[in-house]
C-alpha cells in the first residue's frame, strides 16, 4: 500500500468538477483508491464518496493506493491534486 497526505491548493476544494476530475483519473487504475480527512475514508472512485467529505480549499487528505499499480496510481493522483485538479 502507498500512501501520502496532500493539500488541496485550489479554491473550492474537492467540489464539483475538481471530485469528477479525481474520479476519473482514480477509475483508470486497477488499484483500490482511497481518501481520508480527520479518520473518514471514502473510495476514491466513488464522486458520491468524495462529494461527502465536504474538503475545501487548503485541507489536507490522505491518498491512499493498494494493487498492482499503485505506485503509478498514487503519483498521478498526487500531481493531479498539486496541479488543481486540472488534467
């Protein structure tokens, strides 16, 4: 399992298109994907799930990736969250 914690440097968060951004890069990965804010964990693959963590802009989330692409999961991921969620 990889694992890292990030801060989110955009300005809404993990809102609307920047949580469909997420989903569909997480969704191309065979590894099970995770998010984590203050012990809740929800499945990175799921908008619903990610949607209900409520993160704003400046907050800090755990990635978490486990399967045989993780590794590639886990940086995609991150440089996804560091660019804004822009693809």
């Amino acid at each position: 399992m990889k694992e890292i914690t990030v801060k989110l440097l955009n300005e809404d968060g993990l809102h609307g298109r920047a949580a469909a951004n997420f989903v569909k890069e997480a969704s191309k990965f065979q590894s099970d994907v995770k998010l984590v804010l203050d012990e809740v964990t929800v499945n990175g693959k799921s908008i619903i799930g990610i949607m209900s963590l409520g993160v704003f802009g400046g907050e800090e989330i755990t990635l978490k990736t486990e399967g045989e692409d993780e590794e590639e999961a886990i940086n995609t991921l991150k440089k996804l969250v560091t660019n804004k969620f822009e693809d």
